[in-house]
C-alpha cells in the first residue's frame, strides 16, 4: 500500500504558504495473497510540509507590520474526522527557520477510528477527508496562551499581558492560523484569523510615567473582547501608554477601550470586519472638564451622566452616557437641555419627570422657566447644535413652569409655542412635549 499526498499554496501578506512534499511508505508484499491485517494501534501517515521563505507567514513580524515568518519550534497541530475515522498529529518545524531558507514541517499523522470496534478500511483516507490545522508559536506556553485534547485537537487561548510597543513578539505568540484541506488534494491553506491592536495613549489629564493601569477592550454592550496591565512612559516629552492586544478576527462595532477608572476613549463606532492585520490606534486621554468650569465656548458640547463634559455625544456616551446639551452660559452658570423630548405629558407630570431624572454632579434637573426657554432660544443655531448631537429637532408646544399670577395659576400654566416663539396659557390638564433643563 502506498500513500502520496501533495500540498501547497500560497496567500497574501499574514497568511501562511504550505507545500506538501511527496512522502510514500511501501508494506511488505508476499507472492501468496494475504488479508489486509488489522493493526492493534492507529496507522500512521508519513508527512512533510515545506513553507517558501519568500511567503508572507508569520512568527517574527517585519518593521512593515505586515511582512512574516516562521520561527524555529513551530508546529503544526492537524486534526480531521472523516465518518467513522479520525486523523490527528503533529508536525514540527525541522528546517529553515527565519529568513535562511524554506521551512519544513514534518511528523506523522496517525489515522484510527473514531469508535472502538470500528473495522478499519484497507486504504488510508479518501480523497474527501477534511483536515484543519493551526499553528502554534514556539514562544507560546501550553495552559497559558493554548491546550491540545488527545486527539490533537488545539485551543489557543489569548492573553491579559501587553508588550510594550511590541509588535513582533505580539505576533510571534498569538497568531492563530487554521486551515482546511481534503486528504490528497494539492492544497493545504492557513489563513491568519488575529488581528492585533497597536495602541497608543497619549494622557493630557495629569498621569504621571511610571502609572500602572488597567487597558480594557470592550464591544457592543460592554463584552470583554481583551484587556492587559499597562504601565504608562515617557516618550518625546509626553506621558503615553503603548501596547498591543491580540483579538480573534470578528465583526468590532461600538468599541472602546477603557484605561483604569479614566473615561473610555473609542476604537470605532462603525461595523469593521477585523482579521489578519495589524491596526494601529492612537487617543489622547483629555484632562476631565466638570460643570464647574463651563465657558461659553462650551455651547453645543454634551454633559455626561457622571458630570463630565465631552466634545460629542459619542465620546459622552463611550465613558458614561449623554444626558444633554450645554444650550446656554452665562457669567454664573448655565443650562443644558435633553437631547430629546420627555414625551407629552400634563402639566404637574411634566414637573414630576424632568425632577425625576437621575442626578447630575454639579446640576440639576427642572422643568424650565419661561426665563429659561428664552435664555435657551437666544443661542444661535440652537437647531444645528442638537442635530450635530444626536438629539432631535424641538416639536411646537412645551411646558413651562410658569403659571400667571392671578387665579388662573391653579388651572393654568404657560406653555411655549414654536410657530411663533411666543408663550400661552393652556389648562394643565392638556398636553404638552417635555424637555428637561439642567441648571448649573
């Protein structure tokens, strides 16, 4: 019986280039017929497999961040189930690591059945049998950053260490490549999944060299996708932390990254497919502005939950979540308004959900005066502002919280009507849209 099989292919840039060599292994033949022997252990499987030094692989990356290579201890953990029968093994590195020359991986599989009692087939796989495949660095720990099963199946497992504006060894350790081939076919393909974050964090908000903090990774509504301890330097003058996070290649939408207790500083809001590349992302961590040191240049910025005032409702949003819009300063304070109405209520529930809102450090809620809605209109472009926010256009009729000084204050109150800028009395017991402002 013989067996040949010959793989290879190439991919661009961090994709691995596998070249099957012919392998073959002859059984011993009699001149008299003789049934097929069944072995009492897995047959194994010669193989070889040659990576072209000139393919972009991966292990020790190039200063182009794309550019990658083996290095020598890699190996090859190959694993395939077809129907009945199992193929699992490993293949290990034995020549040309680095840039010398073309790398050979080479071991063998051994193929055996899935169940006990299965017979086994007089040939070794069909031409159909899947194999995967995925490669682990020689820099990586077994029950750190990946474990195998007994079948030779491996799960790589990323890491909560950072390495400082190191690239090369990020890459080294963490790519994850997997690959599918059919026994026999001419190909054997293993694409880099792992994309790696390149960060750079400027702080302007009084962090000193030397500080230790806590990088957080997170998607959509808050999942962990990777995190690491990071301890801040100086370079050029200025206070900065780099490092770089491995993360499986996925879909990243809304994320962020969050340093110790500092606000979050966002990665991306919009869909981004990431795979086998190296993004470089750089922030600069602001120094915290409060109410408190509001100016007038601060008109259409957005005030957070936590009292914070941001730049856009996105970055207001990314470290806590925004409330309202700086509408209006003055010499002593000022107002905010919600970026959207409270609904159309009566009068008193009006009050009752501006006050209810949860509170602001260094504001608060109400429902505004007639002083207030003419304060807040004298700003100009205040519909631009809002729409730039994210908020929504104001409607026709608002409450306010002024009620007439005769009788009438107990069945009436001013409301604001926007197709003319004018106030009205209307009943309290009518309807009117809600907007809250936040007095400081």
């Amino acid at each position: 019986m013989k067996t040949k099989s010959i793989f290879g292919a190439v991919l661009p840039m961090m994709t691995a280039a596998l070249v099957m060599t012919a392998c073959s292994s002859d059984d011993s033949t009699n001149e008299t017929p003789q049934p097929v022997p069944q072995p009492t252990s897995a047959m194994t499987i010669p193989y070889t497999v040659t990576v072209n030094s000139g393919d972009a692989t991966r292990a020790t990356v190039e200063s182009d961040n794309k550019t990658l290579l083996f290095a020598t201890g890699d190996k090859l953990y190959v694993h395939g189930e077809e129907s009945s029968y199992n193929l699992r093994g490993i293949l290990s590195i034995q020549t040309g690591a680095g840039t010398t020359g073309p790398a050979t991986f080479s071991g063998s599989l051994e193929y055996l059945p899935l169940d006990e009692g299965t017979p086994w087939p007089e040939t070794p796989p069909s031409a159909t049998f899947p194999l995967t495949a995925i490669l682990v660095s020689a820099q990586m720990t077994e029950g750190v950053e990946f474990t195998k099963s007994g079948n030779g199946a491996v799960e790589l497992s990323y890491p909560t260490t950072a390495y400082s504006s190191d690239v090369a060894t990020a890459v080294q350790k963490y790519s994850e490549l997997t690959g599918n081939s059919d026994y026999g076919t001419q190909s054997f393909t293993l694409e880099q999944t792992t994309a790696f974050l390149n960060f750079v964090i400027t702080f302007e908000d009084g962090t000193t060299s030397g500080t230790t903090l806590n990088a957080v990774v997170t998607r959509g509504t808050g999942l962990v996708q990777c995190s690491a301890n990071v301890k801040t330097e100086t370079v050029g003058g200025k206070v900065v932390a780099r490092f770089v996070l491995p993360v499986p290649g996925f879909d990243i939408k809304d994320a962020t990254v969050k340093m110790g207790d500092k606000d979050a500083l966002i990665i991306t809001s919009s869909s981004l497919t990431l795979g086998g590349r190296v993004y470089n992302i750089s922030r600069t961590q602001k120094a915290v502005r409060t109410l408190a040191s509001v100016t007038a240049s601060d008109i259409g910025k957005i005030v957070g939950a936590n009292g914070h005032i941001y730049d856009t409702a996105a970055e207001a949003n990314a470290a806590s979540k925004a409330v309202a819009m700086i509408a209006y300063v003055d010499g002593t304070g000022g107002l905010a308004i919600t970026l959207n109405d409270l609904g159309s209520e009566r009068y008193d529930e009006a009050g009752t959900s501006c006050t209810s809102l949860t509170a602001v450090s260094g504001g608060s809620w109400r429902l505004p005066s007639k002083d207030d809605w003419q304060s807040i209109l004298s700003t100009d472009g205040l519909g631009t502002m809002l729409a730039a926010a994210g908020g929504t256009a104001l409607g026709t009729y608002y409450w306010t919280s002024t009620v007439p000084e005769d009788e009438t204050s107990i069945t009436h109150a001013y409301r604001l009507n926007l197709s003319g800028t004018f106030f009205e009395l209307d009943t309290k017991e009518g309807y009117n849209g809600v907007r809250a402002v936040l007095a400081f």
